[in-house]
C-alpha cells in the first residue's frame, strides 16, 4: 500500500498516509472513505461530496467528503487542496485553484435531490489539517451540523460518514457510514478504529465525524488520514482500519469566527427627529451593507425630550436628559410600549451634552459602557424585569479611555473607539466571564474617524456611521482575519436630514458574533501542603493562611504580635475548594486583603478593616488562570495582582485607585512561564519573576501598566518559586533550589544594575522545596531557612554582612519534619524587631519558630493553635 504523508509531524501514526481523494472515474489517478454501510435516504443530510478540478473529460481530478456547518459553508481537510499533500499542506486563501462543487444533502448520488453549489473561497487553519469551503450561496433547507464542544473520550464511539470507496466500490453512489471508537486522544487529534470492518477510505478525506446523542448530532472530528484497511483497491495485507481525525472542540472558535456574524432578516436603525418622531428603518443584510436604508415609519412621538436616545438589546430604549436616564420598551408584535419613559437613574445627565454624547454606548447583551471622570471606561446593566441594576456593574474595569472622541460597542463586550488625537479606530474585547480584556486598544483602521456625526452597530461588528453631509456608511470588521477585508465603507443611506436627527442609533442585537473566546478554565488539583503565608498589618497584628489538602482556605489572626499562643483561626467559605499559597495585601486605609485561588481558576478576594477580625463578602476576581495569583503593591498604594494563564502568559490586574475594587485583567508581555510569579515593590515599580518550562528564571520590571523586557538570569536552571529579599537602596537579592536540590543566590550589587552571571551557592545542603529569606531586622544579616530531605528545616546566614559569596553551615533548625516549605517573616512586636519563620506539619499542624536575638541560630519554638475542622 502506498502512503502520502503529510509534510507535519504526524502525532499517532508515523507513516499514515494523506487521505487525498478519490477520482470519479476508474481511469483516473486513484486518490484519497467510508467502508461501512450505505446510509438511508436523507440520513446525514449534513455530509457533503466535494468535487475538485476538472479532467480531461469533464470529470473531477479528485473527490472529498466534508460537512454543511453553516448555510454557506462546508469544513473539509485542507490536504484536499494541495497540489502535493506529501510535499505540505500550504493552500493560499481566497478562491480555490482549481473548479470546486459542493453536492449537499443528496445521500443518493443518482438522484438530483439536495443542492449544488461552486465554492467561491476557502479559509485554511493556519496549523491544521482543516478549510473552510464557502458556498456561492447559501443552501436551504438542510441542517447544518452542530460543533462539538467536548473533546471524545477514550472508548467512546463515534460515527464516521462519506462518499469515499467502500469494501467493494471505487465510486459509490450512495453515503455511506460506519462505527468507529476512539483509541486515543491528543492536544488537536483524535485516532479512531473502525468496527465490523469500517475503515476510513480514498475520498472520505474531509469527512465528518461525529457523535449522536439524545436525538442530536455534534460534529467531533474532520477525517485526515488513515491506513485503509479493508477498502476497495488496497493491499489484502493491510488490515489496519485506524484513522486519524482533527478535533473540532479545539478549533470551534476559529471556525465560528470565520462563519462571519449570525444576523436578523433585518438590522433596526432609529433615529430621532427634531420634531421628537422616533423613527424606525427595517435594513436588509445588515452583516454585509448591501442594502440600501428603506424609507422610515414612525413608531413613537414625543421623543425630543431626550438630547441622547440609544437602542438597546429587545427592542429597548435609553433616552438622557438633564435629570437623569429614562428607559423604555416596545413590544415587537404589537406595537404597543409596556414600559414607556420610566426614569431608572438620576446619573448619565452630562452625556446629553454635545461633549459627552458620543462616549456612552450600548452593546449586544445590553450592557451600557461609557467613560466617566474623562479617562475611566466602566459599564452598567439594567434589569428591567426587576427594575434593578446588575450588581457587578457601575466599577471601573479600565483606564485611558479619555483619548477616545467616540466609542461605539459592537457586540457583547466589544468596544471601539475613536482616537481624538489621530483619528484612527481602535478595538478592544472585553471577555465578562474572565474578567480578562481578550483584545485592548487594537488599531484596525489608519483612516481619519473624528468626521463622524456619530457611531452606532447593529452588533456582530457592524459599525456604521453618520457624517455631517448626510451620508450613512456601513463597515464590518472580521476578527478572523483581523481586517474589514472588503466589508468597509459602504454607503447605503443619504440625506440631509441624517445629518439633522438628534439621535441615529441602530439595534445593538440584530447581529451576533458566534466566536466564544472566553478562555477555557484549566484544570487545577489541590496542591498539597502549599506553603503558608504570613503579614504583619501596619497596626501590628500577624495575619496567616493557607490551603490545606482538602482545599479548605484557613486564615488566622494573632492580635498580639508577641504572643504566638493566641491565633484565632477561621476556615471557609464551606463547600469552596482553594488551593495554592494565598496572598495577603494592605491598603493605604489599613484595609488586610487576601487573595485565594480555586480549582475553578478563580481568584477570590476579600478585606477586612484595620484592627478588624471580621472579613467582608468575598469578591470574585475571575480570571481562568493556571497559576495562584501573587499580590504586590504599587509605590501610589495601588494592589496588584499577577497571574499565569494556561498559555504559560502574565497578566495583571490593578485596583482603580487605593482601596477599592480592581479593572480587568489584562494581557502582559512574555510567554512560556510555568508556576506562580514571584512579585516584589521597589521604588517606583514591581519586579516580577518567574520560572519557564525548562527551570530558567526570568525577571522584568512592571511600571505603569507595562512591563520591560524579560531577562534570563543564572547560568543554570531552578526549580520551585524563587524567594526575593528587597536591601537597602532597592537592591534586589534572589534565592532559589538548583535542579540539583542545592540553594542558590543572585544578588545586585546596584539598584537596578545587572545580576551576577552565575549562581552562587549557599552552602552544602541538599533541600526538598524553596527556599524563603529575609533580612534578620536584629543584625543586618540575611537568614535562609530551607526543607531538607528528611523534611526538617535548616537555616543559614551569611557569614559577613553584604558578603553573599561566604555563608555559614546549614544547621537544624527543628528536630520537627515539616511537611510544607518554611515562610519566614520580620515582625514587631513590644520586645523589639525580629524574625521567624512558619511550617505545618503532614497533620498541617502549625508551628512558629522564632529566632533567638544574640544567639545565632537557635530558635523558640511554637506550636500554634491547631484550626477548626468546622
């Protein structure tokens, strides 16, 4: 059997060969289906047969299956395409090379039932095995196949369907379908073995396969290669029925994406005559500006008394005047208002005014985003049925908006603006799930916006616009490619009288963007016995928490920094499961906030007040990230917090101001990190850092909401959280465990100079976990306490003040195993300054050992008060 490989690395099979497809006649170049059974009529209407080329005698060059997933478009496997798929799998987007059609929904091939259409442009993945296939114009009455939002699972079965060659065909003329069950399961691939004989054969590359379920049927897979055991034409030898198919789960929103918007017959556009008339216009194909705007009808009077009237989701309506903001709606099928001007806020009066009109805006899911106090973007849900605000709303989720002369939000989450200074139109996404600004401050057009009268969307990234001199002009941005593509500056309404309405606003929900890019929740385990974490408040009480192996969050609280006989712990919330170290953070108002992640990657936050033993509500800060988020504090007494997401990228997130709730995530510079960030203040800035895959430790320096350049420090690789020591005059000193268990230093000699190139190492002893530092406040001297092998915990110093190179002999600090890495900390109390450090127990036992002033390595032990198992 001859094989054509693919020119990528194959992950299941090493010399699996391409399923290119079949020819349609037997004199044909034998190519690239389903050996099983043939399907009954209309069964798999969604199946598609592709015919690519055109030979000598009017026939096609080669065959493919594929599947309807949308009116207009059939997926299918790029290699059907290429001109050599053993050479590579590189197909140029646009119109295909050679004549395509597209036969859909005929499972009998010698009937005419179903429908015929020329592909006109086909999309490839950039990285897989996959093409979407657009249609010359939409199919009726077929159904296209849903997309799988799940990855199969090992055992389960799936069904496979094409029109490739069967046991006994080279050209059938019916659908055929076969059962296969899933061997194995990759990042982007899913291997399958056929049942009962059923192989993947010549001309089912592209095909579908899928799974049904309670009466429907999710496509799981494009077929892309097989070893065609079994199939007409084959060596008798080769019996091996596996294959080889893309997953859809991880490639849904690429394809949703390039689907373009799903949209109403009809976008609304409204405008308000000076007159007060509320006029409404029915706009055909509002996703591609083909239509000119219809003559209007009047379906309200009275409406001159709002400045600012905009459209909102259902048929709703927002009017702005001086008292305050108005709400109302119309019910489609009648007519007839059954909410009519009801007054839901005093607040908004100043975006009435000519200034301001044009920084309020509304998306698809009805939420109203407007910048407030000249730079801050925040937004706001009403409630109608309870006549009540969204609770989660009405906070600042980003600053430096003020450049914008307009914004206009074009679906959910989905915010333009208009720089002032330059004109040029600007794309942000906000994603409301993760809290994570997915796209912020994107330039996606270099042309000059600020001639606009006003901005308004029919949503799925329609913009379209209004200029003093009548004209009415439709765009639409296509995220997929990151361009209008064509889909700009289309006029479709003229007249003066545009210019003189007081308001245009279209219907924010006529068109949808099928994309979900809300990032998946990484899966995340308890981490047993996380460290511990301990603050000092600025009123003196000691303040501790940590995740135990159940992923129960303790905190405790010792109000007497002397007496560490008296922590009151408490546990909770009940039913949440935490893992990781928390983080604590103070606010300028003397606020303790605690940080906390779950399993459901999720940060959870809460305060509670100076002095105070009572926390607030938690607040959920989102966030979908793989790594704990650390906390720092900016110099202005800012809270921060860092995280690492799935991808192996930092983010962070800051508070408004001091003291109050926190913006949305957003993306920093640097990949490829693996384990939390280590975060530390210095004089005007934070450093970061952070560990990659491979151990190698990196440091960048964040300030004023960006972050320089990483850089690689030490000649050799770490494992573990490094611990970082700030010195006198902001010099930074870096701890961390060697691959080879050994620790290990970095320290600067200036403020914000190089480090060393190589390591120093600190001392003989071999350690299990990370290492934790700090300044001994008594003698100047840095302390290092470390697990060693037999899970006790030793300590070192350095041998001569500021002299890191010489460091004393490990010594035993605690005859006690620890099962957690030490967390060592400076405190105040009325005996003075000093030191100690905190482990538990694999009890997760508590236990303070305390450095004893002028007698060098000996400690005073503690053995805290063991939590509530409430």
């Amino acid at each position: 059997m001859t094989h054509m490989r693919h020119a990528r690395p194959l992950s299941l099979f090493a010399l699996v060969a391409a399923l290119i497809a079949a020819p349609l006649t037997l004199t044909a170049t034998p190519a690239h289906a389903v050996s099983g059974t043939a399907v009954a009529d209309n069964a798999y209407a969604f199946t598609a047969r592709l015919e690519i080329g055109e030979g000598a005698k009017g026939d096609a060059n080669r065959a493919c299956s594929g599947a309807l997933v949308d009116a207009q478009w059939v997926l299918t496997a790029v290699s059907c395409f290429a001109d050599n798929p053993a050479a590579g799998l590189e197909v140029p987007a646009g119109a295909p090379a050679l004549k395509t059609t597209a036969t859909i929904g005929r499972t009998d091939l010698t009937t005419t039932t179903g429908q015929v259409r020329d592909v006109v442009q086909l999309v490839p993945h950039p990285d897989h095995d996959l093409v979407l296939a657009k249609l010359a114009s939409p199919v009726s009455g077929i159904t296209p196949v849903a997309l799988s939002a799940t990855a199969p699972a090992a055992g389960e079965e799936l069904r496979v369907a094409g029109y490739g060659r069967t046991k006994d065909e080279w050209v059938p003329l019916r659908l055929h379908a076969g059962t296969f069950t899933v061997d194995s399961v990759s990042a982007t691939e899913v291997a399958i073995t056929g049942r009962d004989g059923a192989a993947v054969c010549k001309g089912d590359t592209g095909g579908p396969t899928f799974r049904e379920a309670g009466g429907s049927v999710q496509l799981v897979g494009i077929n892309s290669r097989s070893w065609q055991g079994g199939c007409f034409g084959e060596t008798e030898t080769e019996t091996r029925t596996g294959a080889v198919n893309t997953r859809i789960d991880k490639v849904r929103t690429w394809i949703n994406a390039n689907l373009g918007p799903v949209c109403a017959s009809s976008g609304a556009l409204y405008s308000v005559t000076p007159e007060g008339s509320l006029l409404r216009r029915n706009v055909t194909d509002p996703a591609n500006g083909t239509a000119a705007v219809p003559a209007a009808s009047t379906i309200d009077t009275g409406w001159d008394q709002y400045p600012r009237v905009l459209a909102g989701n259902g048929a709703t309506f927002y009017g702005i005047k001086a008292d305050g903001l108005y709400f109302s709606h119309r019910v489609s099928s009648t007519g007839q208002w059954d909410v009519h001007h009801r007054q839901i806020s005093t607040g908004f009066p100043w975006y009435r005014l000519p200034e301001n009109r044009n920084k309020i805006t509304i998306d698809r899911g009805g939420h109203i985003w407007y910048v407030e106090g000249g730079d801050d973007l925040r937004w706001q849900q009403y409630i109608s049925a309870t006549n009540s605000w969204n609770p989660a709303g009405n906070k600042k989720i980003d600053s430096g908006w003020g450049r914008f002369s307009h914004i206009v939000a074009t679906d959910d989450g989905v915010v333009y603006g208009v720089d002032s200074a330059t004109g040029h139109l600007l794309r942000s996404r906000y994603d409301f799930e993760s809290q994570r600004w997915l796209q912020r401050h994107v330039t996606v057009s270099f042309a000059d916006w600020r001639d606009s009268q006003g901005l308004t969307s029919f949503g799925g990234d329609v913009i379209m616009t209004v200029r003093p001199n009548g004209e009415v002009r439709h765009y639409r941005y296509q995220e997929a490619v990151g361009d209008f593509d064509g889909l700009y500056n289309r006029l479709i309404g003229s007249g003066s009288w545009w210019a003189g309405y007081t308001s245009v606003t279209g219907a924010p929900d006529s068109c949808r963007l099928r994309a979900d890019y809300t990032p998946d929740s990484p899966a995340i385990d308890v981490a047993p016995f996380s460290p511990t974490s301990v603050m000092q408040a600025s009123t003196g009480e000691i303040e501790y928490a940590f995740t135990d192996n159940e992923g129960r969050l303790v905190s405790g609280r010792q109000a007497d920094p002397a007496d560490f006989t008296d922590v009151r712990w408490t546990a909770g919330p009940a039913n949440e499961v935490f893992t990781g170290k928390p983080q604590f953070g103070e606010q300028p108002d003397g606020k303790v906030a605690l940080t906390v992640q779950n399993v459901n990657s999720e940060a959870w936050w809460r305060r509670h007040g100076a002095s105070s033993s009572v926390w607030d509500g938690w607040t959920n800060l989102a966030g979908a990230m793989k790594e704990s988020p650390v906390t720092a504090k900016r110099p202005d007494g800012v809270l921060v917090q860092f995280a690492v997401d799935d991808d192996g990228k930092p983010w962070y997130r800051a508070q408004q101001r001091p003291n109050v709730d926190f913006m949305g995530w957003i993306r920093l510079g640097g990949d490829g990190f693996a384990g939390p960030l280590t975060a530390v203040t210095v004089r005007d800035s934070i450093q970061l850092f952070g560990t990659d895959s491979t151990g190698q430790l990196r440091t960048a320096n964040f300030k004023n909401g960006a972050v320089g350049s990483w850089t690689s420090l030490g000649d050799q690789k770490i494992t573990h959280t490094p611990s970082v020591v700030v010195y006198p005059g902001y010099r930074l000193g870096v701890f961390a465990r060697g691959t080879n268990g050994k620790i290990v230093t970095l320290v600067q000699a200036v403020e914000g100079t190089a480090y060393p190139a190589a390591w120093t190492q600190v001392g003989a002893l071999t350690a299990t976990g990370a290492p934790s530092a700090v300044i001994d406040p008594t003698t100047g001297y840095t302390a290092v306490v470390a697990r060693s092998q037999d899970g006790t915990i030793h300590h070192t110093r350095e041998e001569v003040q500021g002299a890191f190179g010489t460091w004393r002999a490990w010594q035993q600090a605690s005859t006690r195993p620890s099962a957690t890495d030490p967390t060592a900390f400076t405190y105040t109390s009325t005996a003075g300054s000093n030191w100690a450090y905190i482990s538990r127990t694999d009890s997760n036992e508590s236990h303070i050992s305390q450095a004893q002033p002028g007698n060098p390595g000996r400690f005073t032990e503690y053995d805290l008060p063991a939590p509530s198992n409430g």
